[in-house]
C-alpha cells in the first residue's frame, strides 16, 4: 500500500473516531431520572410511565420514574430543585410548583429561578359538579342560586390551598358570590360526600368526576378551562358565564436551573414528538388530559402568569399554611 493510501486510511480512522465521540457525548448520555411528585398508580404516575417508555425508544437510554410524594409536591421539587443540572434529573411538575410559595410559609425553591421549563405537556380537565338535588342545571342559574341563598352551599376541596381550593374561590370571586368550603383529604371522601348530599358542589378533576357522573349521581355543569375541552365533548366552560375565568392545573416538565441548552432542546424536541402521537393523544384522553406540547419560552410564560393569577386569589382568600 502506498504512502499516500496509508495516511488517508489513518485520517479516516481519526474521523470515524472522532464521530463516536462526538456521538458518546450527546445527551443523553446515562438513565434518566423523570420525578413525581405523586404517588404509583394515579394519573400523572401513568403519564409519566407512558412518556418515559416512549423516550427511551427515540433516545436509547433508559427514562426511570422515580416517585416522592408528599408535602404538597414540595419534596419532589425540592429534590430536582438541588440535583445536578446536567439534564438527566427532571421533574414532571404540576400546578402546585407554582401554587406553593403563595401558601406556604415555607417555601425551600423559587419556582422561577431553581428550575428550566423544557415543555408544559398536558392540562388537567378539571370541572364543576353539583349533588343533583340543587335546583339548577347550568352556571348561570347556579350563581343566580348562590346569590339568592347565600352561605347556604357548601363546597369540597381536597385540601386547603390544592388546585380545587384556589379554583372555588376564584368563582367566588369572579362571580360575586359566597359558599362554605369543606377540606378533606383527597379526592375520594370529597365525592363520596358529594354523592351522598352532604356536600352541594364540587372542583375536581374529570377523570375522577366522570364516573359519578355517567351514573348520574353528580351533575356536571362545566369546565374550568378557558375553552370547551375536547375530552369532555359538549361540556361548557365557565368562561361562558364568567368571562374571563380559567382554571387549569397542569402537568410539565421542569429540569434544575442550569442545565445546558442541548439537554433541554433534545428533551423538549422529542417530547413534542411523542405528544403528536395518535396513540399518546389518545391515552390523555382517557385519563382527562388535554394535551399541550409548548415550547420552554411558553411554559416559562405560562408559569409567571399562573403563579400571579393563583398568588392574587389566595391573598385575596387569606389562604396561608404555616
């Protein structure tokens, strides 16, 4: 062989080396870790497993839902708030990463500052359903009703300060009218109350709510998104008789400040990929879910205007927890 066949040969090597480096480089570059804040089994726990399965087929590295519930999600945003910011740690954040500092007292991150959006993924069909014993079947005769019965209707929440909480006194405060709030502790007692008549009225999510529901045991008379939702087809918004009111807790991924620009383009890319999906859409669907899919600089956006509009209704609520 020629000198000169030698030393293209070489330069080619260097090359195709150079390339596996380059690859080998690329993020992802290990596991990685996608935090819950919530507990196994519920929706945004079967969101995470979908989305993770999904990214570990277009990326090649596995995609491990790591779940720490607790403390109104603050022990998982705490957690990713303070992990290394290389992009392999992320947090499937929801409405209350903004919510808390309004809240609590204590607070240990600065939803802002302590995290980079990557992609708002979903909002969460939230609705308004009554015991089929109060006399309206629309919003418009229900704040007629709460206007003329005053303190007469009470409502439950699942939790002070918890997305249902602040969604029941925005409408009292955005239409003028009074009701007693009753907290419990989750989701189910509340509509198990609401069932049984104990209890009038009631925020929750759709996907809890739906089965009440078709039973016709719970009469929905709308939802808290801003336009009607497609996965509850015909509903109507409360916006048709509250102008301007919008609720809608939602689901997005957050990474810790810092993490280079690489990491959340690639992750943000393929996650808008995956939520274009037929089969995903479809998924959310069925467990109440809007799909979203926007870009960091939206989600940045949508997390400050979320973070005023939830700060001014629990100041004006007087909604503190020490």
């Amino acid at each position: 062989m020629s000198i000169k066949r030698i030393l293209s040969a070489v330069t080619l090597s260097l090359g195709l080396i150079g390339l596996n480096t380059a690859h080998a480089d690329s993020f992802p570059t290990k596991a990685v870790n996608i935090v819950v804040p919530f507990s196994p089994g519920g929706a945004t726990d079967i969101l995470a497993r979908l989305l993770a399965e999904r990214l570990h087929d277009k990326l090649g590295q596995p995609f491990v839902v790591e779940n720490k519930p607790g403390a109104g999600t603050m022990i998982a945003s705490n957690y990713v708030a303070a992990a290394k910011p290389d992009g392999h740690t992320i947090l499937l954040a929801a409405s209350s990463l903004g919510i808390a500092p309004s809240v609590y007292s204590k607070v240990q991150y600065d939803p802002i500052k302590d995290f980079d959006p990557i992609t708002q993924v979903a909002s969460v069909v939230h609705v308004l359903g009554v015991h089929p014993s109060l006399p309206v079947d629309n919003i418009h005769e229900l704040i007629e009703y709460l206007k003329e019965n005053p303190d007469e209707v009470s409502y439950g929440s699942v939790g002070v300060g918890t997305s249902t909480h602040l969604e029941a006194e925005l409408f009292k405060q955005m239409a003028n009218v009074e009701m007693l709030e009753i907290p419990y502790k989750g989701s189910a007692p509340a509509l198990t109350d609401l069932v049984a008549g104990r209890i009038q009225l009631m925020f929750d999510a759709w996907a809890s709510t739906s089965p009440f529901a078709k039973d016709g045991k719970v009469k929905v008379l709308a939802v808290t998104t801003k336009e009607p939702s497609p996965s509850v087809p015909g509903m109507p918004s409360i916006s048709e008789a509250v102008p301007g009111f919008a609720a809608m807790p939602w689901l997005g991924f957050v990474a810790p400040a810092g993490t280079p620009t690489e990491a959340i383009e690639v992750l943000h890319t393929t996650l808008t990929e995956i939520l274009e999906e037929e089969e995903v859409k479809e998924r959310f669907t069925s467990l109440g879910l809007d799909v979203i899919g926007n870009t960091p600089e939206e989600f940045a956006e949508f997390i400050k205007q979320d973070i005023e509009t939830w700060g001014n209704v629990a100041r004006t609520a007087n909604i503190r927890i020490e």
